[in-house]
C-alpha cells in the first residue's frame, strides 16, 4: 500500500471514530429522553419531530454537498433504533422488577 492510500485510510479511521463516539453520546441523551418520556407517560415516538429533523437534516446535508436520501435513511435507521429503546423503557416502567 502506498503513503497516499495510507493516510487516507487513517483519515476515514480517525472519522469512523469520531462517528461511533457521536453516535455514542447522542444515544446517552435519548436514553435521557426516553426515561422522561417513560415517567411522564408521553409516547416513545413523536412523528412531528421526526419529520422537522428528517428536513432539518435534509437540508444540512444539501448545504454540506451530501445526498439527502442518504442522510435522511441514516438518521431514519437512528430514530427506529431510538423508538425501540424507548418502547423497551416504556415496558420497563409498565411493569417494574421486583
């Protein structure tokens, strides 16, 4: 393999980090969210948000010169994965441990 390659492949490991640790941190904050939503007897989803970040999101990717289809299925994947956490929170406080 040749330095060029190399350094490229370094980079895109460096930013494949970072990601798994962003995504890390933002899964804390929605197990956050979840546990309130649970308490507070709210739903696990809320489809109005899920639209204004999917076209926040969008248009984020449009100014950054990525695809929007591609962003707009990545953060789709995030928030099926966040409702599963919170519906399993829900159950939890429905139905407490002994």
């Amino acid at each position: 393999m040749d330095d060029t390659l190399a350094a490229y492949r370094e980079s895109i490991d460096n930013i494949d980090a970072a990601l798994v640790y962003l995504l890390a941190e933002r899964f804390k904050v929605t197990q956050k969210v979840g546990a309130y939503k649970a308490k507070a007897g709210l739903p696990p989803a809320d489809p109005n948000r899920e639209s204004q970040q999917v076209a926040r999101l969008r248009r984020l990717a449009q100014d950054a010169n990525l695809d929007p289809e591609f962003s707009e299925k990545f953060l789709r994947f995030i928030i099926d994965e966040v409702i599963r956490h919170h519906e399993r929170l829900q159950s939890d406080v429905a139905q407490p441990k002994s």
